[in-house]
C-alpha cells in the first residue's frame, strides 16, 4: 500500500521549523498589542461571492486561484485567499464598525491554487493589520510605521525598503484606465497573453506584469500621478510628511499598484532584495468603499498583510535570529541505573510548579543512564537533573550536570534544587 503525502504546495511545518515562526508570532503579537490593536479570528470557509465582490472578478486571485466548490446545499463557498474581505465581512456583521473606530489583526492559513514555488504555497499564513473608521493620513502612517516597527524587533530594517504610491479613487483610476487602455492598444501585438486579456477588463492589471517585455513597453505609458485628484494628492502629501518626521524611508514607485480592486489612495509594499523574485514580504494600502461594497454603510479603512512563509525565508537568510529561538528546553531530568523511573516523572513535575515557565523534559520509557545521557544531551536542553538513589540516612540530593563540552557536575540538596538551577539558568548559554 503507497504512502499517503501532503497535497502539492501545503507544507507541513516540522518541529525543527516551528520556533522560527513562534518567534515572529510572539514578536509580532507584543508589537501589535502595543498599538492598541485587538486580535479577531474569522472562518477559512466563507461564501464565494465575498471574495468576486472584494478582490474583484477580473483578478488572477478570483480567476485561477481560489479553491472554491459547491457544499450539500448547493452553495458556493472557497476557501478564504486573503483576510481583508473576511475580517471586513466578520466586524460588519456583528457590528463593529457602525459609528465605532477599530483597530484589529488576525493571523491564520490562506489558500490559492497558485503554482507553488519558494515562499509562496497554496496554503499559506499569513498575518493582517486593519484599522476602521479614520480617515486622516495619520492611521496611514500608523500602519506602516508598525511594519516599520515589525522589523527593527525582527533585525530586518537593512533587509527591507519601503515603496509606495497614490493610486488616487475609482474615478481617477478610471480616467487613468482609459488613457492606458488606449495607450496600450498600440501596442497590443507586444503584449504577453495575459495582459492582453486584461486590456478591455481590468488595464490596471496590465501593470502588475512581471513579463520583462511588457515592463519595458509600460515605461512609455501614461502615469496614475497624471490622474489623482487634488484631494488624494494633498492625503498622499501628508502621510509623506508623516512617514519624514518619524524617520520612515520611503522611495515613491508611480507604477505600483495592488492586485486586488478594493484598494484607493495609498498603497505600499515592503520589499527585499534578499529572496530573489519572491521580493514583497509585507503589502498594503487604503481601501475606503470595501466596507460598502459589502453591504455596510461607507467606512474609512487602511491595513496590511504579510506572509509568515516568506518573513521565515528572510530571517534565515540574512541570519537576524537570535540564538535562543532554537533553545526548546531548559531541563531534562533522568535516572541513575537502579533509580525507579516514577521518581524522574515526579520530581519534573515539581520543578514545572516551582518554576513556573521553566520547561522541562522528563525522560520516559526506561534504559541505561549512559543511554539516558546521551539523549539528554541531543535534547537541546542546558542542564540535566539526575536522580541518584536515595541515601540510607540524612537529605536525599541529586546531580546537576551542564550539558556542555566540559559537562560540569554538582550534588545539590533536593530542597535547594529549585535555587540552585534558577542560577545555572542565569548564565550565559551553553555553546554545545
């Protein structure tokens, strides 16, 4: 009988793996936390008609990419390929935006039946910012100084430049699209397939072509800047002014647009050089008429999002993690030959209680102390506790041993055992 695998581009992500990304949900988490931000958790699974209404029919997203399918009833569903449209959807409904300014973020798996390729799954995680009810330029600076903020806890700051752009209101980029429409169908024997696809659609998609020859006809092609109203422009003024005075960076991209069509006014994207075309690590933007388009009354909004996959990418390869998000464990307790192996599982559970957040692995299953220490020190942890048998008279003790090269040992009484590895723990880490 063959074995069963994982479905093609949805990874399992091993025990070897997961501190990296606890590391970066802890980090992320305090930070968001700190902006006042509260955590929401919305459904994988939502009606199809969610994401043609948001992210918009004529997107690859929606096109090509959503797992979508019919249940029992015969309703549409997909599965969710982004979280702004549920998160959007979930604070409506229970009615959280009315009159109300929130500031949310949520983090989970997304899907779409892309082709997969390094940093990029068809499930994949990711985790989103969103702001609702402000209108000014300052939440715009808000949100993009978190991610600012994201990597200078992440070590990323050098790792990472900021673009951004003024893609102005639908009536702007409808003006813009015609131009480009017009412009572009000169050319239209030039274009690659599916930009000619796009051309009486969606044009602005055009612009989003990674396809080198398209690139190169568009830097003859009408600009957005040409287009943007005075009101988007002075909005796009200010959160620039914003972004200076806080010592954000920012390069200005006239081409940058995003590739769904809830988005008006600012857009942004965080990109690195250091992971090959897989380049955008954190993206995002104003997206004022999505609230409405979905059935609520017209809400100021502005968020971002950014994939853990590829954020795990970067870090290992500019090598920003700290030695101790691989430290697992503090403690392993094990048996001298002889020694009943209930003592072992007792006494660790003592040190969890009287060290609380201390984490400790008992070792179970039984074998010979030099086979018991030799696991001991693959297990990761910094110190090992060993039972030894009880003495006939006086205070039983057991042995601290460093599970370094050197392998240092010490008999401590077992009253003052919890003392005694609070100090070993407060040295420097072991280099084993």
């Amino acid at each position: 009988m063959s074995k069963i695998q994982a479905i093609r581009g949805m990874n399992d992500i091993l025990p070897t793996e997961t501190p990296t990304w606890q590391y970066i949900e802890q980090v992320t988490q305090t930070l968001v936390q700190s902006y006042g931000y509260r955590e929401i958790r919305f459904p994988v699974l939502e009606q199809s008609q969610l994401f043609k209404r948001s992210i918009g029919e004529v997107t690859d997203i929606v096109e090509k990419e959503m797992y979508s399918f019919a249940d029992r009833n015969g309703d549409e569903l997909s599965l969710r390929p982004e979280g702004t449209a549920g998160c959007v959807r979930a604070a409506e409904q229970h009615g959280l935006l009315y009159n109300q300014q929130q500031r949310l973020w949520y983090r989970g798996p997304m899907f779409r039946h892309e082709r997969p390729q390094k940093g990029r799954y068809r499930q994949f995680h990711q985790v989103g910012i969103e702001s609702f009810g402000m209108s000014g330029p300052d939440i715009d600076a808000e949100i993009i100084m978190i991610s600012a903020a994201l990597w200078r806890e992440l070590g990323l700051t050098q790792s990472v430049r900021l673009e951004i752009n003024n893609i102005g209101t639908a009536a702007d980029r409808q003006a813009f699209g015609a131009a480009l429409t017009a412009f572009l169908q000169q050319h239209e024997a030039d274009l690659d397939d599916d930009s000619r696809r796009r051309l009486l659609s969606n044009p602005l998609r055009v612009l989003d072509s990674k396809v080198p020859s398209t690139q190169a006809l568009l830097s003859d092609a009408p600009t957005l800047v040409e287009f943007v109203s005075a009101e988007t422009a002075a909005h796009y003024d200010a959160l620039k002014q914003l972004l200076r005075a806080n010592q954000v960076a920012f390069v200005e991209n006239p081409r940058l647009v995003r590739g769904l069509d809830y988005y008006n006014n600012m857009v942004f994207e965080w990109i690195t050089d250091d992971l090959g075309a897989q380049g955008t690590v954190c993206a995002g933007g104003r997206y004022d008429s999505l609230v409405a388009q979905l059935g609520g009354r017209g809400t100021p909004a502005v968020g971002l999002a950014f994939g853990m996959e590829r954020l795990v990418l970067l870090l290992e390869s500019v090598g920003t993690l700290p030695a101790s998000v691989q430290q697992v464990l503090d403690v392993t307790v094990l048996a001298s030959d002889g020694v009943d192996s209930a003592q072992v599982l007792t006494l660790a559970e003592h040190l969890r209680v009287s060290l609380p957040g201390i984490r400790v692995l008992s070792h179970c299953g039984g074998g010979k102390f030099n086979s018991q220490l030799k696991k001991a020190y693959n297990s990761g942890a910094r110190v090992a506790v060993i039972v030894d048998p009880a003495p006939a008279s006086g205070e039983p003790t057991v042995r601290l041993r460093r599970l370094d090269d050197e392998g240092r040992s010490e008999s401590v009484p077992l009253s003052a055992l919890a003392g005694a590895l609070t100090g070993v723990l407060s040295e420097s880490p072991v280099t084993a």
